[in-house]
C-alpha cells in the first residue's frame, strides 16, 4: 500500500501540490474560522445571561425602591399642606395643631446596589432605547433620592424644635425652623406626578410596585 501511495505522489506535478497545499489551507481555516465564531457566540450568550440576571436583580431592587418613590409621590399633597401649616403656625408664634408634624414622617428612599455605569452601558446594548431610558431615569430619581435623604432627615428633625409649642421659639429656633421647613417644601415639589410616572415606567420594564403602593 505504501508502494502504490508513494508511486502516486511521484506522479504530481507542481500546480497539483500547489492546488492541494491550497485546498488543505482552506480548510484548516475554514475550521479555525468556524471554531473562533462558536467562541464567540457562546461567550456572547454568555454575557447576554449575566446581564438578564442582572437585570433581575434590579428589577427586585426596583420593586422596593419604585414603592418608594410612588408612596413619596402619594403623601407629597398632605406634606405639603402639613409644612406650610408649620410655616404658619411658627410666623404667628401659635402652637402647632395636634398631629400635624406626624402625620406624615419622612420616607427613606431604598438604594440601588445594582444599577452602576456597567450595568447602563448594557442596558442600553441589549434592550430597545425607550426601555434603557425607564431604567436610567428611575436609576437617576432613586439615586438622587437617595444622597437627599441625610439632608431631609435633619430637616425633620431641625421641625422637632416646634413640635412641643412654637410660641416658646426665639428668634433663632424660629429661623431653623422656618428654613427646615421651606427645604422640606421645596424636597416635595412636583412629587404628586411622580406615582402615575413611577408606575408607568416600572411596568414597562417588568418591574411592578406592591399592591399597596399602586392602589
């Protein structure tokens, strides 16, 4: 067997080595071609379920979070109505009316952990445009929220000095408190919009606020 094949390779001329050297070239590249695409595709998929699971994780994030800012928006109206009555009460130097500093106490904003500028940056490569920007603008809200909250809480606290009688404010407790309230007031501007928006844009990216919240 080795005679004969020996005997037919002895008869191949140059254009046929060159033709077969050719042929073999071909396919040991077709086959890295082909083997490098499978990588790629497979590490595409693989990246593409990383992000999904990310995706789920701030989604759940968002659950909480979006309650929160959809509650915010719901208690913004009687805030409101309840700190101008502060103002008020403490220019005229009147007690305050019972229960009209805690009807409505200050609501933390939930934080989200896995929203970051990775996480944006795939958003916006693997999901339609209008469902990237529910998610940045929910992101940004909550963000925003979120780095106000400190500022808020010692406003809520800076009102405690009128709580038990703003008659006995001196003039520097008076301005404290006058100040506190106005932040306050200016925090909550806008906010009654926010839950109709709030709860469009969660839905549109699967993300849904509880019952308690949306009712």
């Amino acid at each position: 067997m080795f005679t004969l094949l020996r005997h037919r390779l002895g008869e191949l001329d140059g254009p046929k080595w060159a033709a077969i050297f050719v042929f073999e070239f071909v396919v040991v590249l077709l086959g890295v071609l082909a083997a490098q695409m499978l990588q790629e595709r497979f590490q595409a998929q693989q990246a593409r379920a990383n992000f999904e699971a990310s995706r789920t994780a701030l989604n759940r994030q968002l659950d909480n979070v979006g309650t929160s800012l959809i509650q915010r928006g719901l208690q913004a109206e009687c805030i409101t109505v309840n700190l101008r009555e502060i103002i008020a009460s403490v220019e005229a130097g009147q007690p305050l009316r019972e229960g009209v500093f805690t009807s409505h106490p200050p609501k933390g904003a939930g934080e989200l952990t896995a929203w970051d500028g990775a996480l944006a940056a795939q958003t916006r490569k693997y999901l339609p445009a209008q469902l990237a920007e529910s998610y940045e603008f929910l992101g940004l809200v909550a963000g925003d929220l979120r780095n106000a909250a400190q500022r808020e809480e010692t406003d809520w606290a800076t009102l405690a000095l009128a709580r038990s009688d703003a008659s006995r404010l001196g003039d520097a407790g008076r301005t404290q408190v006058l100040l506190a309230a106005n932040n306050l007031l200016h925090a909550y501007e806008g906010w009654e919009r926010a839950p109709a928006t709030t709860l469009r844009l969660m839905r549109q990216i699967g993300a849904e606020p509880s019952r308690t919240a949306s009712a």
